[in-house]
C-alpha cells in the first residue's frame, strides 16, 4: 500500500501545481487583498477538495458513468460560475484607477466570503471534476481497504492545504503586491478572462 500513498501524493501534487482557476483565485486574493483573506479561500478550497476526494473514494467515475445528467448538471453550474467569476474580476480591472505608489489597502475578510468562493471555485473546476472523476479513481480499486482510503482522504486534504498555503504566502509578500499595484488592472483582466475561458470551455466540452 506504500506504493499506492506514494503514487496518489506524487499525482496529486502534479494536479495541484498545474495552474487552473483554484490558484489564479488564491493568488489574485493574496496579491490584491491579504494573506489572511487567502487563507479563507485555501481552507474553501481544502474542502472542495475533500467534497471531490471523499465522492471519488465511493465511485464517483461509477457515478458519472451511470447519470450523464449530473455530470451535464456539474459541468454546465460548474462553468456558469467560473463565467460569472471572470465577469467580476472583468468588471474590477475596467474600474481601477491609476494607482498611487503606497501599498493597497488590505481588505479582510468579510464574513467567510472568501472561504464560500475557495469552496464554490474548487467545486465548480474542470480540472477536479476530471481529475477525481476519471486519473484518481483509476488508481482506488475496489480491493483498497477503508483504512487506506481514509489515509488517501486525509493525505489529499493536507497536501491540498500545505500547498495552498505557500501560494497564498508568497503572493501575499510586500513586493508581489507592490508589483500587483504597478499592473493590477491588467491583472485583474487576464485572471477574468482565464476564469470566463474555464468556465466557457468547460460548458461546452461536457
């Protein structure tokens, strides 16, 4: 079984570090706002990940395979979201005015909103519906035992959070937001535009 904690960690961590809307959301979050409003959005984002681990530990490729209509629901909620998000992000690079050379101001979070956004945009992405849906479960079968798929569970949350986290860190050190302050209109734009992308894409690849 040491072969299969292994193999999940390193394929998890593949996953993890490949860009996609869950670290363009905890990095735009850390550089814009504050490492602690990030934080809420990482520990949003660990509890996607536990909602698609703990699915996919009980079949969620089975799942899929048998009612195409949620996975159509899944995937057409999933990319309206990431589209209303990219609109948002949008609409603030379109509002930012020219910027002063002090500091922005941090905004702390405002009563779990961005803890609600991390889990709604860890739900809602493409990568995870197929990552837990079709790679991961390639490597549960059905002879991995309750105890080593609690171990799984637990490890996936951890690495999710450990990895999340150093994220959130760095963008949120003095210089990243000072360079966000010198380019946050075309920040914001190109992160609205990715966000709306992955949700278009994934409406119409479903």
């Amino acid at each position: 079984m040491l072969t299969l904690f292994l193999t999940v960690a390193v394929l998890h961590i593949v996953a993890l570090v490949t860009p996609g809307p869950d670290f363009f959301f905890v990095s735009q979050t850390a550089v814009s706002r504050s490492r602690k409003e990030a934080m809420m959005g990482v520990l949003g984002i660990t509890g996607g990940v536990m909602v698609w681990s703990g699915v996919a530990l009980l079949g969620l490729n089975l799942i899929l395979e048998k009612m195409a209509w949620l996975h159509n629901i899944i995937m057409i909620g999933g990319g309206l979201y990431l589209c209303w998000m990219g609109y948002q992000m949008l609409r603030s690079a379109l509002k930012k005015e020219k910027v002063t050379q002090e500091l922005p101001a941090v905004e702390l979070a405002h009563g779990g909103r961005s803890f609600l956004k991390g889990l709604l945009t860890n739900l809602s992405n493409p990568k995870a519906i197929i990552y837990f849906g079709s790679v991961f479960s390639l490597f549960v079968s059905n002879d991995v035992g309750s105890a080593e798929r609690w171990g799984l569970f637990v490890m996936i949350a951890l690495e999710t959070f450990a990895w999340f986290t150093i994220v959130a860190s760095l963008f949120a050190l003095p210089q990243m937001r000072r360079g966000y302050q010198r380019l946050a209109k075309w920040i914001d734009g190109v992160a609205g535009a990715l966000f709306a992308g992955f949700g278009i894409h994934l409406i119409i690849s479903r």
